[in-house]
C-alpha cells in the first residue's frame, strides 16, 4: 500500500461527506486485474473504495453505467458515494455490499430482473449511448446507430479484430478470413429493439447480497441487443439453469439462440483476447469453423 495511501482516502471520504470522517479501518479485498479495492469503514458506515493510479478520473464512465442501471429500478445496483481523483490517482466510493447466500430464490430474482434490465429501451430507439465507455482497460465506442448488426460489427468485432492486428495477436490472414464472418451475420442474427444492457456479466460481476439479492458491479453499459448479454452470462461456465428458466418467463427467448450466442461470444473473446492473450483465440476460430 502506498505510504501516501492513507491522506488520500481522508481527502476522498472528505469530498463524499463534506465534513472529517473517522477512519476505523481497511482492508484490502479482491479489486480485478486494473484496480485496487478496499474495505473501508468509518464512523459514517462501511464502504467500498476502488482505487485506479490512472489520475484522469478513470472511473467516470463507470459511475455513470451505475447512476444509470441504478435508475432504471429494476435491480440491484450500489449506489454511489463518491468518484474523482484524489493525489493523481483515481477513485469510486461504493455503498458496502454484505455478502450472501446464492440460494434458489436468487437465481430465480435475478433472471426475472435481468430480463425487466433488458426490457427498458432507449428513447431514440438505436443502440449506442450517449457516450464512449470502457470495457476492462479497453475503449468501447457507442455512436448510435439505428442497425444492430452494422453496430455488432463496427463497433464490437471490427474495432476488437483490428486492434488484435495492430498488437500482431493476428495475422493478416487470420483478420482477412474473420471479416468474412461480417456477411454471415445477416442471415444468423436476430432483430429486437435496443435494450438496456449491463455489458459486461459473467460471473465476476454480480454479487449476492444479504438476503440472497442479486446485486450487478463493474458495467459496461449500452443499448444493445439482449441477447449479446445472455450469450456472454454462458461463455465462462454459465449462470444457474434457473437463471435461464425464470428470465424466459419474464421475456422468452426465440428459438436458436445457441448459434446466435456464438457469434456474439465473439466480442468477449476478442476483448479477452485483447486484454489476456492468444490463448482465447481458439474460441475465436471454433466459431469461424462452424459458420464459415
């Protein structure tokens, strides 16, 4: 911990609280591959703090994806305490989340609130935000745009492929023949009007609150299509099969949805790809396989 550390979190609980706050104690917990993250508690109650050496406001778009999951109701979602930059380093302030018990009921709870997540659309009916976020350490660009599948491919794959080129992950070869999945996408992929999406769920980022409350963290927000997100929740192992059985009693699913889900997977494979390496590029070339 940075022998500057603790004159920090004193300016940053200042700027949340406006007045001094006794600081009882930290712990340091789990934070992600980018961030540290501590338990903090005070005599006002007990937080979580993220903490980012990055100095420009690295959280900003991240408090932003939680004000507005937050304010759409539908799930749980930490509220925000406070976010800036403290000493050139960043920070986000987060209500503490007691941990729980996943039970049945939670998987059951949080399938039907993903599904009303998803039913909340965006005003303009296009899918994007009204700015660019990050995904991980990664840009993610959010023009809006009236056609999913010209955003699916300009906007996730095009971007991701490219950038894999660029850090030589690729070849040439191996970029020429993954555009060729872009013509392939029309006759696969489903239409549905822009949902509100977490944009970032697999099993890292949700929590079981006290009382078996399904709580998201660490979004990648935007209007897209539902079922990008539902591919993603069954890359890495999947979620509850009641997850799956009480979201399609909110909002079903159409029939098929297991090749669309490949196709999706491949915009979390290429950010992983990206972010962690070669290895994830044989889940790349599995889906090539079987559409092209």
């Amino acid at each position: 911990m940075p022998s500057d550390f603790f004159p920090s979190i004193e300016i940053i609980l200042e700027n949340a609280f406006g007045s001094a706050t006794q600081l009882d104690s930290i712990q340091m917990v789990g934070g992600g591959c980018i961030n540290q993250a501590f338990k903090v508690e005070t005599n006002r109650g007990t937080f979580f703090l993220k903490w980012n050496e990055n100095g420009d406001n690295f959280f900003r778009n991240e408090e932003r994806g939680l004000h507005l999951l937050r304010e759409s109701g539908c799930i749980s979602i930490p509220e925000v305490i406070g976010a800036g930059v403290a000493d050139h380093r960043s920070y986000l302030l987060l209500e503490y989340i007691a941990p729980g018990y996943a039970s049945k009921q939670f998987w059951d709870d949080f399938g039907r609130q993903l599904a009303r997540l998803h039913q909340v659309s965006s005003k303009n009916e296009c899918y994007g935000l009204d700015h660019n976020n990050e995904i991980g350490r990664l840009g993610q660009k959010n023009e809006w745009t009236k056609d999913w599948i010209e955003f699916f491919i300009q906007q996730r794959l095009e971007i991701q492929i490219t950038l894999a080129y660029y850090h030589e992950l690729v070849d040439k070869a191996f970029l020429e023949r993954f555009r060729r999945i872009y013509s392939v996408l029309p006759t696969v992929l489903a239409q549905s009007p822009p949902s509100l999406l977490h944009g970032d769920l697999w099993s890292g980022n949700f929590l079981v609150g006290e009382n078996s409350i399904p709580v998201l963290i660490d979004p990648a927000v935007y209007f897209g299509h539902r079922e990008i997100e539902l591919a993603f929740t069954q890359l890495f192992g999947g979620f509850d099969r009641h997850f799956y059985q009480s979201y399609q009693e909110v909002w079903p699913i159409e029939p098929e949805f297991g090749d669309r889900a490949a196709l999706y997977n491949l915009y979390p494979l290429l950010v992983h790809v990206n972010l962690f390496g070669v290895s994830y590029l044989s889940g790349v070339e599995q889906t090539l396989r079987r559409f092209l």
